[in-house]
C-alpha cells in the first residue's frame, strides 16, 4: 500500500486549497493508499522563516516526505505563483527529497489568468528536487469550490471529474512503472 503525503502550502485555516486537498485524500484513501496530511501553516512560522533545520517539526515534515511514496502537492496562486509558506517548506527539504517518488501538483485562485502557475512556477522547483514522475497538475478556481454546511467541500461538477481523474493518474502512476523510480520509455 503506496503511502502519500498531502502537502497544503494554504496558510488560512479556512483554506479552500486544503479543504479540497482533504477531499482528495478521501478517494486515494478508498483506493487503498495511507494519506498523510500536512498543513504546512501547522509547522512553527520563525522555523521556516529562520530555516531551522533542526527544529523537530521540521525534521518530522522532512522524515514525511522521505516515507512517502507520492506526494500530492497543493497551493493557493498569490501573485501568479505558488504560496511563500510552500516555499518556505520547499526550501527547508533535502535537494533531492522527491527523488523516486510521484508528485501530483495542484493550484486554486480566483482568476485564470493564474492557470500556468502550476507549470512555470511550481512544476520547475519540484523538477529540481527529482521526482520520478511528476503527474499532470490542474489549476481550480475558487469559484468552482464551495465549502458544505459540514465544513466539507463541494466542487463544481465539470472541475471534479477532472480531478477525479487526475488523481486517478496519480494513484495509477504509483503502482506503474514510475513507482520505483524506474521511467518506462
């Protein structure tokens, strides 16, 4: 059973971005895989901000990456690129600490004008840390996000079945050719 962990770069606590994460992480978990969530605003602000390495949040989120056999990855778009408390984090983890593992990259905003975030913003930096495959991402409007009197998420019919299908992919990628960092040609 492929573990994942589910990183939300959000620092509201009413993040849309982590309540449709944690929506995510639902089916992926129906399909079998343990999700590990992570709210990266729940980690100690003056570590990320001083990049104490030593501090035990930090060691502990780094040692949830290092576990996971597929990291999910989502963010809000603030000025056409992804959250500065993702890359806070991002910054804190080991060059190479997506090596051999499956990342699917997810962005929401409130205008798409925001949608190639994902691609030219994102995608690069998670390139860089080695990932054996990095899924197709896909960009959500927060208009197509509605929170449910429950706290749960409801998402715009057209925009969750393609991120049903998404995270179809990913949960697919893990168990193929790229789940041991082996690249099918």
């Amino acid at each position: 059973m492929p573990t994942i962990l589910s990183i939300s770069g959000s620092p509201s606590p009413t993040s849309r971005t982590a309540r449709l994460l944690r929506g995510l992480d639902s089916r992926l978990t129906a399909q079998g895989h343990q999700v590990i969530p992570l709210d990266v605003r729940t980690l100690p602000a003056e570590a990320l901000l001083h990049a104490d390495f030593g501090h035990p949040e930090i060691v502990r989120a780094t040692e949830l990456v290092a576990r996971a056999d597929g990291v999910v990855i989502g963010t809000p778009v603030y000025k056409a690129a992804y959250s500065g408390l993702l890359k806070s984090l991002l910054d804190l983890l080991p060059q190479f600490a997506l090596e051999g593992k499956t990342v699917l990259p997810l962005a929401t905003g409130g205008s798409t004008a925001h949608v190639l975030a994902i691609d030219y913003g994102l995608r690069p930096v998670l390139a860089s840390m080695g990932p054996a495959h990095i899924t197709p991402g896909w960009f959500v409007l927060d208009k197509h996000i509605e929170v449910g009197k429950d706290g749960g998420v409801v998402v715009d019919p057209t925009t969750r079945e393609a991120l049903e299908r998404l995270v179809d992919q990913f949960s697919a990628a893990l168990s193929g050719p790229y789940s041991a960092g082996v690249v099918a040609a």
